[in-house]
C-alpha cells in the first residue's frame, strides 16, 4: 500500500495568503481552480521548489516541510515525479536516450527491462529511437510521462498536462493517465481547469476557494 501525502501549510506571496490543507491517498487527485488561484505554487511547495511559510508536507514517515522543526527535505529526495505543461525532454536525446536519463541509478539490465515493459505498457515502443522534434505534441508528452515514471517515483504531480494538446494528443494522454493510475497505484496530483477531464479521472477532488485548498 502506498503512502499518503498531507499537506497543511500556509504559504504567503506578494498581497495573497494560500491555505492548504489536504491528505492525497493513491488514485488521481485532481486540483481545479480559476487560473492564478496558486495551483501550480502550491505544486511547487510539494515538489521542494517553493518553501511554505509555515506548516507541514508529509508523505507517508517522510517530512518534506515543517516550519516547526526547520526540516527542508531537498526536492531530489522527495522522489516525486513531476510533469509540466509543457514536455521537457532533451532535445539532443532520443526518446530511448531521455527515458534511460531518467534511471541512471539502476543496473544497465534493470534499465533496459524497465524501459522495455514501459515502453509496451504506454506504446511508445515505435518511437524509441526518434528525437522529441520528430515526434507529436502529444506522444512527447506521454514520452515526459514516462520519463517521470521510469525513476520509480512515490508521488506523480501533473501540471496540466493536457494543455498545448489537441483532441488526438488529449485522447491519448487520458489512456496514459489511466495506464499510470493502474500500475503505479500511488498518489496522483493533476491540475486542470476541465470539468470533462475531471469527470473521466478523478477520485476525489481538490477545490480552491478564497485561496483554500481542501478536499471536495
């Protein structure tokens, strides 16, 4: 079973105050709000990009972040796997090349089985040997999905990942989506500002009001 992530936290920017308090169990959770409500600032905090004000990020006996104690877990320990708006691959790399970047930890038979059964399970096994230009916009970002995946991540964080996609890439990243939920069986975080891709993937839902972030 895996862990649970909490997060209760304040965090101040500039004139806006967020209150975040909720508990992500695995399965997709996902986070709606209007546009500059703080989703992707608070995603930020999680990930250890950002630093709250105070409170507390836990995910299962690890700590994150706790004001209290001045604990600041770095973000490269976090082993969270983090996917942007936008497909982050190396462009020098092939799509083989950019996934493998992602297991350098692991024995060269680890990496190559792991790469293999990731490539069958998300069908990208034809696209291996391409270079993310000659690809489309949404195979690279199934491709960044699977990068995320490949390092054996505890916590998925979704920025929006549907976003420069048209229906097609959109089609097949929600088949890719639903593919992570069922093999990784951890938690999922996805920002999104579509009440259709809500309805098709969410487990619960995250709302913000008034800068609040709870559980719905």
């Amino acid at each position: 079973m895996s862990a649970e992530l909490t997060a209760r936290f304040e965090l101040t920017r500039g004139n806006h105050q967020y209150r975040v308090g909720f508990v992500c169990k695995p399965g997709i959770g996902v986070l709606m709000g209007p546009s500059g409500c703080g989703k992707t600032t608070v995603f930020d905090c999680i990930a250890g990009l950002n630093n709250p004000t105070k409170g507390t990020i836990k995910f299962g006996s690890s700590v994150f972040f706790d004001s209290e104690t001045r604990t600041l877990m770095p973000p490269q320990k976090r082993r969270i796997g983090y996917v942007l708006q936008r497909p982050s691959l190396f462009p020098h790399m092939t799509v083989r090349e950019n996934i493998l970047y992602a297991m350098q930890n692991m024995r060269n038979s680890e990496m190559n089985s792991r790469l293999t059964e990731l490539a069958e399970s998300f069908g990208i096994g034809q696209l291996l040997n391409q270079r993310p230009h000659q690809v489309s916009g949404g195979q690279a970002q199934r491709v960044a999905l699977v990068r995320a995946i490949a390092a054996k991540p505890e916590l998925f964080l979704l920025d929006e990942p549907f976003s420069n996609l048209d229906d097609k890439g959109r089609a097949e990243m929600i088949e890719a989506i639903k593919e992570l939920r069922r093999v990784a069986m951890k938690p999922i975080l996805y920002i999104t500002h579509s009440g259709t891709e809500a309805s098709e993937l969410a487990d619960y839902r995250i709302t913000v009001s008034d800068s609040e972030f709870r559980i719905e």
